[in-house]
C-alpha cells in the first residue's frame, strides 16, 4: 500500500481492508498453525490480531507503509494467541502472553518478537549477536522499535533484521477450540 497507515481506529480498520482488498483476501492464515481466518469488514476485523513485522513469517505478503517504512502485515488465531507457548531453543514458556492482547485489531509491532527468553542470535551462522546492553535494556522496556532495524553480524558480516523471532523456534501447545 502506498499510503501511510494511520494511528486511529476507523481509519485503520478501512487502512487494514484497503490493503488486503487490493489483493483479494476475504481470508488470511494465521502464522503460526496456518488456519484460515475470515477478515470482517468491522470490528474485530479478525479473531485474533493483527501486527506488522519487517519480515513476511507466512502467508501472503501484505505490504504497509508505515512513517516511510515497509512492513508486512501478519496474523495471529485466538487459539494460538490463548495457547501455551514455549522456545525450542531453551524451553522456555513464560516470555509470551497472548491473552493480553485487544482480539481483532492492529498492532504496530512484531508482537511475536517482541518477548525475549534466549539471547539474539544471527540468523544466517547463528552466532551470539552480541547486543548492546542498552538495546537489550530497551527491549526489556517495551521499545519494540530496535526489532524493526537491520543488524550486522560481527562472526559473518551478515545484515539481516535478526532480532524477529523465527516463528519456526516456537512451540505452540494449542488450546481447545473454542466452538467445540
């Protein structure tokens, strides 16, 4: 989408159907266990949330513009935003909450990334990135906007967007429906 993505409600809601209009989805996957969610045309948009990432995790690769910056629109069921989730690196389960995030709107970061248990590691060799104290402080502090920067690898040299969790690295114990 070539506009700027605005801050306030209706207008992200007609934001957000302009964008998936122009590329015809009526239906969208949730990342993480690929089901499809039907997009309404009011709130809640979907059931589960909304969020943008610098990088496309799955499905189809809904741009937005936002401050001058291209992100990917990604997506979130219910399910799994209420399941259990834990880190197949180090098996940890408690740097994520699903349950506490708005069902059917537009987050303005990578909600997936933006829980920490591991350190960041290089995507490309996965070597230690070797954070500076301050950027992990700021993590910690909720300023989610350092995941959206392209970092260099010091071991290869590689320049990637490192600090967005793989959604590969995640084990999602999925809830019970809520239909059944």
């Amino acid at each position: 989408m070539e506009d700027d993505c605005p801050q306030g409600g209706d207008d992200v809601r007609l934001c957000l159907l302009k964008s998936l209009g122009a590329h015809n989805l009526r239906s969208i996957p949730c990342v993480q266990c690929k089901d499809e969610l039907k997009v309404y045309d009011k709130y809640p948009l979907i059931d589960g949330v909304f969020y943008i990432s610098p990088v496309s995790q799955f499905g189809p690769k809904t741009e937005i513009s936002l401050d001058g910056r291209r992100f990917y629109l990604q997506q979130l069921c219910a399910r799994c935003l209420w399941s259990d989730w834990s880190c197949k690196n180090c098996g940890k389960d408690e740097w994520f909450d699903g349950r506490s995030f708005v069902l059917g709107t537009l987050y303005y970061y990578d909600i997936v990334s933006a829980g920490r248990c591991c350190p960041s590691v290089c995507q490309t060799c996965r070597q230690p990135l070797g954070v500076r104290d301050q950027l992990a402080t700021q993590l910690a502090n909720g300023n989610y906007a350092t995941i959206n920067e392209q970092m260099t690898c010091q071991a290869c040299g590689s320049s990637k967007f490192h600090l967005v969790r793989d959604i590969k690295t995640i084990h999602v114990a999925r809830g019970p429906s809520f239909c059944e």
